[in-house]
C-alpha cells in the first residue's frame, strides 16, 4: 500500500485488514524508526531515509510475520529493492483534500509543495509500475468498497480506475503559485 503522505494509507490498511480477516499491517514509519534505519533527522523532523537499511529491516520484519497476508504500508515502498509484492495499491487523494490533511498534520509549507506534487505527478504509482507486477489506484472514498471488495474475492481483474491525472495536473497548474510552481 503506498501513495502520498496524507492520502489515506493507513486508513485504507485498517479497513483492508479488519475486512480480510488475519492480515498483518506493517507501517514502513514504524520499521525506519525500530531500525533506526536513517541517516539523520531534518529541522522540520523528516527523517532522511537510509533505504538499504530500511530494505533489509523491513524484509526481515517480512520473514518474521506470522500472517498469511501481510499488508506494507508507506509512501517508501516503491524505492524498496528486491521487494516483490502480490499487489500494490497506490492510494490517491485529490490535491486540496490532500492539502487540508497536511496542513491539519502540521506540516510546513514546503513539505505541503513537495508532497502535493508527488501527487499530481503519481510517484508512487510511476515507481510502483515501473517494479512490475499488479498495481491498481484506489482513490480515498468509493474506490476503497471496490477495491476491499475485490482483496476479499481475490479478483483483481477489472478494479483499476484511473484517476483523472490531467485534472490533477490542471490543479496543480491553477493552484500551485501559492506552493511556488
């Protein structure tokens, strides 16, 4: 499970997990921070990750779960290498949503930017395509019925939606001389 800060991953998780019965949730915040597996902390209190580090906790924290169906969660997971997931669900939110999140979380301004524009270029979905394998876009609301509906039967076939990248990028335009594009 992966998308932008802000876009309902964890939430998405939980709903996922509680639905399917058994499945354990595995947050990538959780095993950077167990395996203290960064370099450094920046002012604002991002935590520049170590992704070899990371890899290897987290492929570990993977071998250790006692679940058949183990559900990773975080914006991080593409950039993980060797990892091979059955499916990746890039969740998706639209730009002034993932904004007013951002801001309740307190995140500063640039933060805002860098991550809005993660959004509305689809990073994670970009990287998350480029490893192979099943990746399908979940956009917080309806989308998350379908798609928790789909897990439960294990048919994925048919549940991609596309999101209306032009519309995201068209807000991006419209509204991104108050984050400085």
């Amino acid at each position: 499970m992966t998308g932008s800060a802000g876009a309902g991953k964890s939430r998405f998780a939980r709903s996922l997990a509680h639905a399917i019965g058994g499945a354990r949730i595995i947050e990538i915040n959780d095993v950077v921070n167990k395996a203290k597996a960064y370099d450094r902390i920046e002012r604002d209190g991002t935590k520049v990750v170590d992704i070899a580090r990371l890899s290897d906790a987290l492929l570990r924290a993977l071998s250790d779960a006692d679940s058949e169906m183990v559900i990773v969660v975080g914006h991080l997971l593409p950039e993980i290498p060797g990892l091979r997931p059955d499916a990746v669900f890039v969740v998706r939110a639209g730009l002034k949503s993932l904004e007013r999140r951002l801001i309740a979380r307190g995140y500063g301004r640039y933060k805002i930017k860098e991550n809005i524009l993660a959004e509305a270029l689809d990073y994670c979905g970009l990287n998350s395509r480029a490893k192979g394998g099943r990746v399908f876009e979940v956009e917080t609301g309806a989308d998350k019925r379908k798609a928790i509906s789909a897990v439960k039967r294990w048919r994925f076939a048919g549940l991609r939606r596309g999101i209306n990248e032009m519309g995201q990028l068209e807000a991006l335009i419209m509204d991104g001389n108050r984050y400085g594009f």
